[in-house]
C-alpha cells in the first residue's frame, strides 16, 4: 500500500504538464497584487487604444487634451496597443523573469508620461479654458491625471516585495542569436537618443520628426521611444529568447500599428524631409526584429522553468 501511494506521488509529479509553476518548482511567480495591477493596466490601455487609435480625429471630444495632427494620436494610440499586449501576455505567463521587461518598460513609460503631464498641465481638458468641450473629454483629463499619478507609485511599492518573493528566476535556456542581438542593440540606441532628445528639447522634432508635434505630444511620445529602447536594450543584454518573447510580440504589434497609421494619414508626413524615411526604416525594423524574436521564441506551453 505504502508503494502504491509512493508510486502514485511520484507518478503525478511526472506527469504534471510543464507549464504549471507552484512553489515546488522554485520559480518566483508574479505575486496577485501585481497581477492585480497589470489587469487594470490592460483594461485603461485598451480604453486608450480606442480614444487615441481608433478615434484618432476626435480627442478634442473624447480625450484628456486635443492632440493634432490626428496621426500623433494614432502613434500614441500604437504605444498603447503594444502596452496592452505587453501586459495581457506576463498575465498569461506567471513566471515573474519573463515579465519583468515588460513591467518595467510600463513603469518607465508611466513615470516619464507623468512628468510630461505634469510639466504641460495647462494643455489638458481640466483647466478652465476648455469648459466647453464635451464632459466626456473634461473627465477624460482628469482620470488621466489619475490615473498616472496612482500606477506608477503603486507599481514602485509592489516592485519590492515582486523582488523579494520567494523562488527564483529560470536559467536561461534560449539564447538569443547574435544577429538579433545586435539589431535589437541598435535599434535601442536609436530609440533612447530621439526618445530623450524629444522630452528634452521637444523643438528638435522639426529635425527628428517628420510630422509636426507640440512640447506635450513630443514627449508623451518620446516616452514610448524611451520605454520601447529600454525594453529592446534589456532584451539585448539578457539574450534569452524564452524572456524576449512578450516583448517581440508587442514590439512587432507596435511596428505595425504605426504603419497602418502612416498609411491612414499620408499626407501629414513630410516626404521631403530624411526624418520621413529614416522613420520608415526604423518602423521597418522594428516588425522584422519583433517578428524575428517572436518566430524564434518558445511558446510558454514549452516550458517555464
């Protein structure tokens, strides 16, 4: 009886399918209270990939502040669609290692989106000059104001004990090819040095950019930029395809997304200018080597630890 009983333990522990993670494995998971977190985070990005992407004419109606040309909100509206995947994919995968890029790309992003509000606070739908704009878009601001104080302190305090949780990380069992790492190391650089000259010196956009764009807009979306560099750079410099996964998916989703935006709005590209097709060469980029690290990546159903 004892033997059957062993036998039968140890039997279920064989065949238990790779993806479950409990404490048994030792691999740290993403504690409730994050993923908590990570919920709401999806559920206010795809509510900005409505109002910015899919409404992009209409934002003196529907959101926290007027954003013109409509393409600028569509390239915004592609940051948020990618935030969005980044954050429904660490839900579907438990393992804290692979989501760590992805949450701390959100947490840098939200930081410098703060700031960035913060500093142009007298261009959003709260102050009194914009009382006759819909209650829709008064609101809007004011749940953006929010909403990007809240995250990013909240993602902070849970930052501490996500670090401290018991387990530990996966070893690396994937490495990246070093083709792929060096693109991703380039195009990260690329990112970091417009995404920072951006917020700034909004100004240089008319060197940078080839659309027009406002000191709000400039470095709301520097702040993609930024994230996205920081996201390709840690992916570069950790070379596990296992934990690139999550983010190639979104990096390519962001790529894409941007292009049908280009195509939507052709005519408030300035074609004339080397920004124009410097700006399609890296959006070129960016799908290749987000498909490339998403072909290449295992599926989470492979395996987690």
């Amino acid at each position: 009886m004892t033997t059957a009983r062993g036998q039968t333990h140890s039997g279920s522990a064989v065949d238990r399918p790779p993806t479950t993670v409990d404490t048994a494995t030792g691999v740290r998971r993403l504690l409730p209270a994050m993923a908590a977190l990570l919920v709401a985070f999806s559920v206010l990005t795809a509510l900005a990939v409505l109002t910015l992407y899919v409404l992009a004419d209409r934002t003196d109606r529907s959101f926290a502040w007027t954003i013109q040309p409509p393409l600028t909100a569509a390239f915004l509206g592609a940051g948020y669609a990618a935030g969005c995947v980044l954050v429904v994919l660490s839900l579907r995968d438990p393992v804290w290692a692979h989501s760590r890029v992805p949450v701390l790309t959100i947490l840098l992003f939200t930081i410098a989106t703060l700031a960035a509000t913060l500093l142009h606070l007298d261009r959003f739908h709260l102050q009194a000059e914009f009382l006759d704009r819909p209650l829709l878009a008064r609101a809007a601001a004011w749940f953006w104001l929010a909403v990007y104080v809240v995250v990013p302190g909240l993602m902070l305090v849970l930052l501490v004990p996500q670090e401290r949780a018991p387990g530990s990380d996966p070893p690396p069992r994937d490495p990246v090819p070093l083709p792929l790492r060096w693109a991703l190391a380039a195009e990260s650089a690329v990112l970091l040095v417009v995404g920072v000259a951006l917020y700034a010196a909004p100004s240089t956009a008319t060197a940078l950019w080839p659309w027009p764009l406002t000191p709000l807009t400039a470095r709301v979306l520097a702040a993609w930029l930024v994230a996205f560099g920081a996201a390709t750079a840690l992916a570069a410099v950790a070379g596990d395809l296992r934990r690139l996964r999550t983010a190639a998916v979104a990096y390519t989703v962001f790529g894409v997304l941007v292009a049908l935006a280009v195509l939507r709005y052709p005519g408030t590209v300035a074609w004339g200018g080397p920004a124009a097709w410097a700006f399609l060469a890296m959006t070129a980029a960016i799908v290749a080597t987000g498909a490339a690290g998403w072909r290449l990546a295992p599926a989470p159903d492979r395996g987690t630890a």
